[in-house]
C-alpha cells in the first residue's frame, strides 16, 4: 500500500508538471511508463496476445469488456490512448484530477445532449490522430459474463471514418477460470477493491488485441454486435441475441 501511495504521488508530478511540457509521443510514453510501474507495484502480470498496437497506431477506436479499474492502466501499459468516462469520476480526488490532465473524455450519463456532444468530440479527437477507448457494457462485470453492448460511441469512429479495434481482458486463474477477486463491479467500494488486488499472490491480466475492423460501409448495430461476438468468443461466453437497449454513449461511459 505504500509503495502504491508513493507511486501514485510520483503520477501526480508527471501529471501535474512533466506532461503540459511535453509532445505527444513523450506523453504517451509517459503515460505507459506510469502505468507500467503501477502493475509492478501491485504484482500484476500483463500477458498480451493478438495484433499489439504500436505507437504509430492513429485514428482508431478501441472496444473492449470492462472488468475492473485495472483495465485502464493495463491498456495503457500496452499503448497509451484516451479513455471515455462517466462525469462522476471527475469530482474523485486525485483520481478525478489526474483523468483531466490525461485527457479523458467525460460524459453526463444522465444528459442525452451530451451524449451527442461527446460522440462529436470523439469525432473531431478521432480525426485528429487520437486513439480513443470505451467500455461498451456501461460499466463493469465480474468477468463471468459479457453485457449488452451500447454501441452508439462506435458512430464516431463510422462518421470520421477510422477503424474499430476489438480488445477482450480477461483476469485468469492459474486453472483458467475467471479470478473475480480483480473484479471491481456491483457494491464493491474502490477501498475493498484494491484491498482484494493487494491480497492477490500473482495476478494475471490478459490482453488480447484482435485484427482491427474498418468501418466503412457499416452500421453501428452491425458494428457493435460483431465486436460483441469477438470479445464474447475469446473469453468463452455465451453471445445471446439480445437487442441494444438505450443505445446512448453516455451508458458507454466506464
């Protein structure tokens, strides 16, 4: 816990003085270089499988299931990109300051005209070169089941025409089962979350990237449920064929 403390105190001066100083590609080696030291910290493995995105990966949007506040910085460890998050997180301390200065993308989950304002804006960062993330599910699971997508975000990627890129995270046990203690989901509090992590012996967080999709020609229901099916496959869940319900970005917002 101490050395977290430390780690995260060392992340506030790189947020606070050390990024608004440097170019893009500094940042994003930053941004992984933290991240990386963080999973240290806390004995996190990060196994990666598929097609891995190199630094000179532009324009793309990252889809993948969201199992706990992990996700982000193991991402992040792999390829540094911007994350799109319910507003609420913005008024977190410390965590909430430094989502700001690594330009996250907040939403008003309970604003429909926001959400429009946030798949412009992913639009215009899209459009700009920017690698953007999001969690279709709207929020996170124990990793045993895989959510109805909203996939409304992935109308951002269609209109500035860059490509969808399918991401699945798994937390496995050793066995191949699925260690729900990562999980950070329903009425587990962030405090017992991360207790539950500290707990943890030898985690393991496995990444698999899979061939990225181009969005041209496509619908963002079609999108969105071939998505579903990749991620589904690789974690071995079962794909029921339930409708998108409150396709709205904002339930998109991790």
């Amino acid at each position: 816990m101490t050395r977290m403390l430390v780690h995260i105190l060392y992340g506030i001066f790189i947020a606070g003085v050390m990024l608004p100083l440097v170019n893009a590609e500094l940042r994003d080696r930053l941004i992984s270089y933290w991240c990386r030291g963080l999973l240290a910290v806390l004995n996190i493995r990060v196994v990666t499988k598929g097609v891995l995105p190199s630094a000179q990966v532009k324009s793309t949007l990252f889809v993948a299931n969201h199992v706990s506040w992990i996700d982000i910085h193991a991402i992040n460890s792999v390829r540094a990109m911007r994350f799109v998050a319910k507003s609420e997180i913005r008024g977190w301390p410390v965590i909430g300051w430094v989502s700001e200065k690594v330009n996250t993308l907040f939403i008003e989950r309970t604003k429909r005209r926001d959400a429009s304002r946030v798949v412009n804006l992913a639009v215009d960062c899209l459009r700009d070169g920017d690698c953007l993330c999001f969690f279709p599910e709207g929020g996170t699971s124990d990793g045993t089941e895989l959510r109805p997508f909203k996939g409304s975000l992935m109308q951002a990627a269609i209109d500035a025409e860059a490509q969808l890129w399918p991401l699945s995270i798994r937390y496995p046990r050793p066995d191949g089962s699925a260690n729900t203690a990562m999980a950070y989901y329903d009425d587990v509090s962030l405090a017992q979350s991360i207790k539950q992590v500290l707990s943890q012996r030898s985690a393991v967080v496995e990444l698999h990237f899979f061939a990225p999709i181009p969005t041209h020609g496509h619908d963002r229901r079609h999108l969105s449920l071939q998505v579903r099916h990749i991620i589904a496959a690789a974690l071995n869940l079962p794909v029921h064929r339930i409708p998108e319900t409150h396709d709205d970005p904002a339930n998109a917002a991790q």
